[in-house]
C-alpha cells in the first residue's frame, strides 16, 4: 500500500504546465504534440456497482469516497456493499456542495488524520464534487477515481479543477500534472438524470470538434496546457461531432424513458470521453469564450446550464469564422435535440439588451483561448457574429420548430 508523505496538504507546489511544456523549457525549443487521457475511461449500465473491482486496479486497500448528502442516499449503500465484497475498507466523507481551495484543504486534512492513510479517492457526483476529489488526491499523492453521475460536461476525463470562492464565484483552474487514473461513467445512473442534463453535454461536445480544428490548423493554437494538438486528438474530436449527429435524437427519446439503449451509450462516451480528451488536447476557442462571457451576466449563470451557454458560443464561432453552412447544420442539431439555437432561447433579445450582449462580448475577448483564432477578434466583431448566429438561428427555428426546446426545459 502507497504511504502519503506528511508534507502535503496546503503546502503542496501548483503544477506550472509551462515548466515541462513551453519551448523555452524544452531542449530543442519545441512545443511538443500532447494527448491528454485517464489511465483507464470504464462506461455501461451498472457499472458503479463494481466500484470495489476496479479499485483492485490501482491497488487500492482503503479508499475515500466523497459523496454529496443526495448522493450517499442514493448511492452510499451500493458504494459500501461492492467496497465490502472487494475487502476494500472505505472512508466516507459528505461533500457540502462548493469547489474551493477551503473545502479542498479540510478534506485533505481530515485524511490525513485516518489511523490508516486512504490510498485512493473516489468522488462521485456534479462537477464540483469530481473536481474537489481531484483536487485532494493530487494534494495526498494518491489516484483520483472519478464517477459523475451526469453526461453534462466534458469535465470528468480532465486533469483539471474548477476552483470557486466559498460564495460561489469562479476563482481559478487548478491543473494536475495527470489525468484521473480511472473514471467510471454508470450509463443508468446518467440516463435517470433529467434529460436537459446529457442535451447539455450534448452542446459542450458539439463545440469541441470545431473548437479542435480551430487550434489544430492554427499554428499558432495551443491546447489547455500550451501544448499541440496530436492527430489522435483531433480525430477523436470529429468522431465526438459525427457521433453526436448519428445518435443524439435517439439517445434524447431514450433517456426522457430513462432508458439506455446503444445510442445512449455512445453519447455518453460522445459527451465525456471524446469531448473529455478532445478539449483537453486540441485546446478552445470562440464558442468557450462566448459560453465564459455569458457567464458574466448572473440569471444566465444561475438558470442556463454550461452546454446551453457553449451551444449559443458555438452557433458565433462558426459565424464568425464565415462558416455560415456549418452553422446552420449545427443549428439544426440544436433544435431537434432541444438546445438554444438564438439568443431568445437565454431570455435574451438583442433589441432589448444591446448593452449586456456588449458587456458579453466584452469579457469573452478577454479570455486566452480568444487567441487560437486565426484572426483577431474585438468586441464588435464577436458582437456582429453573434447578432447574424441569432438571426440563423431564428430561420433555423421558424423551420424546424422549437418543440424539442420546451420539451427539456419542461414548458
Ligand atoms: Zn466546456
């Protein structure tokens, strides 16, 4: 069994991408071609049931499971039951709900104190969970094991935290010098969360193919840690869009029965996995910086889920690149899988709020992934691209309806 070393906890050291990645760093001033990917990506109906196995494969003896109050109700029998036939002794420790540098450090301490030191963490649950999970197991040196029990990010396959103030505002991005060593994606358990969730992830996932190609035929395009993208990762990128494309309304119909079916299966892969190394290693461009800006504006941040924002950032990425075709194909996708495809969908009206799409704009040029556009980009020229993806995006809707919409946001 792994032994945690003492000095951990607050004291620990960030990990500086540029210190390994930058030219400056490397020998013979290269950027070299990165794929970023957990150890092992684990995805079917039931698999959270076999959590004691899995855990056999890093080794681990006596785990911490970090669980939201919901989510020991819902899954902490379960947990301990499979923990208990794999001879796993298991801590449990409740997640209040907040992703900060403060509730990072209390678990990690608290852990620190067990009679016999925890030689893996398992988080299951919402991004903020995974992410402080992740966050104590790179500061106690052990694998990061990582369950959500939603398809609505491309977050869990990520060697990165999300990190908020204790009142709920984003603060910074934490990364790790690796990825999880396992993630573990229960497809019923994804498939009885409420449909908006997988349309959401369904948005996120959409983004990165287009997002990819943007920084991969940039030379200049860097990916989440300076890198460059290799093919590997861009190919699984166009293989997340194609996939996305061929299973997406099926999958919706589906899961609205909390059903899996094939095409369920392979959103949720879609969504988590090859979105997951997609991003990761290919890098971000337009349709995050919009998603980031709308965020600057409160009722969206607290009534749009992250995918919905993406899927408006993504219809402006592609009008601004003058790719007006694709947009309308991605558009179409949107509306029959019940994402927004015009501003009116986020209770915005360009008549109306001129000066917050401003202020949008504004803050989503700021943001470094601005830079893997082959252009330069400026407040007006987003703003200008995001007024013609809104136009689009009406035809699109007066054409194909608006039914799938309502249906996930239950009106
Ligand atoms: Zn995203």
């Amino acid at each position: 069994m792994r032994k945690v070393k003492k000095d951990t906890g607050s004291k620990h050291e960030p990990f500086m991408p540029d210190k390994v990645f930058s030219a400056e760093a490397s020998v013979n001033k290269i950027i070299p071609n990165v794929l970023n990917t957990p150890q092992k990506y684990i995805q079917g109906d039931g698999v959270l049931g076999n959590l004691g196995l899995y855990l056999g494969l890093v080794g681990s003896g006596h785990t911490a499971v970090l669980l939201s109050g919901g989510g020991e109700k819902r899954f902490g029998e379960m947990v301990s039951q499979s923990l208990k036939r794999s001879g796993i002794a298991g801590t449990l420790v409740t997640f209040p709900g907040e992703c900060s540098f403060e509730e990072i450090e209390r678990v990690t301490e608290l852990l620190m104190k067990e009679r016999t030191l925890v030689d893996s963490i398992v988080a299951i649950g919402g991004g903020k969970c995974l992410d402080t999970g992740r966050g104590v197991a790179h500061r106690l040196h052990v694998p990061a094991v990582i369950c959500p029990t939603t398809a609505s990010t491309d977050a869990p396959c990520a060697g990165l935290s999300a990190i908020y103030f204790s009142d709920g505002k984003f603060r910074d991005v934490e990364l790790y010098p690796l990825n999880p060593a396992l993630v573990i994606v229960d497809t019923r358990i994804a498939a009885q969360a409420p449909v908006r969730f997988i349309v959401s992830g369904m948005g996120d996932a959409m983004a990165t193919w287009y997002e990819a190609r943007t920084c991969f035929q940039n030379p200049k395009g860097k990916a989440m840690l300076g890198t460059r993208p290799t093919i590997t990762s861009v190919a699984i990128a166009e293989l997340c869009a194609d996939t996305l494309y061929d299973n997406g309304v099926k999958a919706v119909e589906a899961v609205r029965d909390s059903q899996v079916n094939e095409s369920v299966e392979r959103v949720v892969e879609a969504n988590t996995l090859m979105s997951g190394i997609g991003f990761e290693s290919c890098g971000l461009a337009t349709a995050h910086c919009v998603a980031q800006g709308l965020t600057v504006i409160p009722s969206l941040h607290k009534n749009y889920l992250h995918g919905e924002m993406v899927a408006i950032g993504l219809m402006t990425h592609l009008v601004l690149e003058g790719k007006d075709d694709e947009a309308h194909k991605v558009g179409a996708f949107f509306s029959s899988v019940g994402l927004p495809a015009h501003l009116g969908q986020m209770s915005l009206n360009p008549e109306r709020d001129m000066e917050t799409l401003r202020k949008i704009c504004k803050a989503a040029v700021e943001l470094p992934f601005i830079q893997n556009e082959p252009f330069d980009v400026s407040p007006d020229s987003l703003l200008d691209a995001m007024l013609n993806a809104h136009k689009l995006g009406l035809e699109i809707t007066r054409s194909f309806g608006d039914a799938a919409y309502l249906a996930v946001h239950g009106k």
